[in-house]
C-alpha cells in the first residue's frame, strides 16, 4: 500500500506551492481588487500611469522569463549530472569561452531593450506644459499638503489643504514645491512619484481620465507622521470642478444665528488659539502655518487624510493632535493641559468648523 500512496504526497505538495504562487497574481487581477487595495498601481487612469505600468510588466515578464529559463536549465543539469556510484569521475574542464560570452551578451541585451524603453517613457511623463493645461501648485508641508489655484489670470489665489481637485479630460500640471524638507507627491492611479524639493519647482504632468477620488500619500520619508501623509485626488466632470472651485473661491459661510453653538464656536476659533496659525476667509484670521480652513467642512477627511472627517474625529483632534499624529505641529489644546479648551468649547469649535461648507 505505501508505494502507491507515497508517490501522491511530494506531488501535492507541488500542487499547494504552486497555487500559493499563483492565487495571490490572479487576486491581483481580480474585480475587487481596487476595493481591497484603493491605493494601486494596477488600475492606471492616466497615460502616464499606464506608460509606467507598462515598463514594470516589461521588467516583470522578462525577469520571470529569464527565472523560468534558469530554474528549468539548472534542474535539468541537477538531473542529468547527479551522483550515480557508478558512474566514472566526469571530464575536468576549465571555463567555456561560448558560454561566458553568451550569458554576459544576453543579459546586456535585455538591459539595453528595457533602457530604450525606459528613455521612451521618461520623455512621454515629462512632456511640454499644454497650453490648456490646469496648473496647481502644491507645497509639501510637514505633514500635510496646501494646494493653491491660481484663478482670474493669477490675480487670486484659492488655497485649501490635503484634498486635491482636478477636471477630467484636461491636463493638469502640478508644481511641485517644498518649504521645509524633501516630500513626494504620489497618487499611484494617476502615475508618480515626484519629489517635491525646496528651492525648486518639479513639474507632474497628466489628465485624469474618470471622475472619482484616487487615494494618494506621500512617497519620501519626511520625518514622524511621513506615514500619515496621505491626499484624495477628487477627479470631477468639468462642470462639477467648475462647481467646487466657485464655491472654494467664496469666503467663509456665516453662522445664520448669532447665538447658535456654531457663532459661539466662531468666535472662539476666529479670536482664539486657532487664528495664530490657520486662515479662513472672510475672517480676521491670517495665521499660515497650518491648513486653510474656509471650507473645511466639504473635506472628506481631516488630518491629512488619515480619519474620516465626522465630529467625533474633529472634536479628537481638536482635543489632542499629536496624539492621532505623532509630531504634529498642532498642539494639544484639550484635556489635561493647563489653560485647556473645555469639552463644551471643544464641541462648539467642531460645529463651526463643521459648518464651513
Ligand atoms: Cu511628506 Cu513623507
């Protein structure tokens, strides 16, 4: 009985190495795959992100070539040159000139046809700026990210933070700034990464094809939170981008009720802690090292993408920053601190900044 069930057991062992190799490449393929990983690069929705998928499945398949060939040689010359008792000592070489030209030229050859095309898709990601091309500005901060619009012929400037809005069916050229250390701009379905660098400006070129919000997150390491640095892309049909940006140009909407919890939570963000360092339009507030907030309340998140943005999570913020953000330039101002905002000044400053929609 043994030398019938025996044989069974190393080939289903072969078959459970097998399918663990292959399942994980074919869930990758599957539908529900951007569901289960939002932040991909293998769902491309530009020319630019398809151009550098298209160099990594070439890297990809030549080098699982180049293992299959390999691993398939060096089994067949491990069963043909096994230990047999019998056998006489095999013939003594030294080196084989054919053999060492040819795996020195075949590999310089695959390295030369991925350098073509790498050289090809270097200058198809870094075009011209298109005459009709949407130009934002973005600034790394630590660690979040400003995005500024220049609108009426560059005479304004409409700023907002961690939430990028573009146009689909234009091109959008983002000028990549830094005024602090190195960080970079990576919203894989919409290609990448550029550094954004101080003291120069990187250009990002590319246009979105489908409406939807594309995760992105900062792709170089710039200190404590760099992990918790993530951005929507919000990609809209042109009219819907017109929409957002007439509404962003706007100034802070006003409590309707002067006595409202809203107006109460007004007056303490606009005279209090918050205007040393935040600006929300339409208010006396110039302070300009955190986020603008005039329109706060629309933002799908907060703390630079990290929560969804709900008065639980504000009001969490609000109470203690660099506990959900580790360094966070924002300091805590609730809880067990002296001179600290009180629970019910914490919830009043949530629903106006909740209410700058
Ligand atoms: Cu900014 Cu990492």
């Amino acid at each position: 009985m043994k030398s019938v069930t025996a044989p069974a057991e190393p080939r289903r062992g072969l078959g459970a190495l097998a399918a663990g190799l292959l399942l994980p490449l074919l869930a990758a393929c599957g539908d529900d795959h951007l569901t289960r990983y939002p932040q991909t690069t293998y769902a491309p929705r530009t020319e630019m992100a398809e151009i550098q998928m298209g160099l990594f499945n070439l890297t990809l398949y030549l080098g699982v070539a180049v293992g299959l060939v390999t691993f398939a040689l060096l089994g067949w010359i491990m069963w043909k040159f096994r230990y047999r008792p019998e056998a006489p000592e095999p013939r003594q070489i030294h080196g084989n000139t054919t053999l060492e030209v040819a795996w020195t030229l075949f590999p310089a050859l695959i390295v030369a046809v991925i350098a073509v095309f790498t050289v090809k898709a270097i200058f198809a990601t870094q075009p011209e700026p298109p005459a009709n091309a949407l130009n934002v500005r973005v600034i790394g901060k630590q660690w979040w990210w400003e995005f500024q619009y220049p609108v009426n012929g560059g005479q304004d400037t409409i700023i907002t933070a961690n939430e990028i809005h573009v146009p689909v069916g234009q091109p959008v050229q983002l000028l990549l700034e830094s005024d602090n250390v190195l960080h970079s701009f990576w919203v894989p379905q919409m290609g990448g990464k550029r550094d954004l660098i101080t003291n120069r400006v990187n250009r990002l070129i590319f246009t979105p094809r489908e409406p939807g919000v594309y995760l992105g997150q900062c792709a170089e390491f710039c200190g404590d939170s760099h992990a918790l640095m993530k951005m929507r892309l919000v990609a809209h049909t042109p009219q819907g981008f017109q929409d957002w940006l007439n509404n962003e140009a706007r100034p802070a909407v006003e409590p309707l009720d002067s006595t409202s919890s809203v107006a109460v939570g007004k007056k303490l963000v606009t005279q209090g802690v918050c205007a040393g360092c935040h600006v929300i339009n339409g208010t006396p507030m110039v302070g300009r090292q955190g986020p603008n907030l005039t329109h706060f309340g629309r933002r799908r998140t907060l703390a630079a993408g990290i929560v969804e943005n709900n008065a639980e999570n504000l009001a969490a913020w609000v109470r203690n920053a660099p506990a959900m953000k580790p360094g966070s330039k924002m300091p805590q101002l609730g809880g067990d601190i002296p001179n600290a905002l009180t629970e019910d000044q914490i919830q009043y400053i949530v629903a106006y900044l909740q209410s700058l929609q």
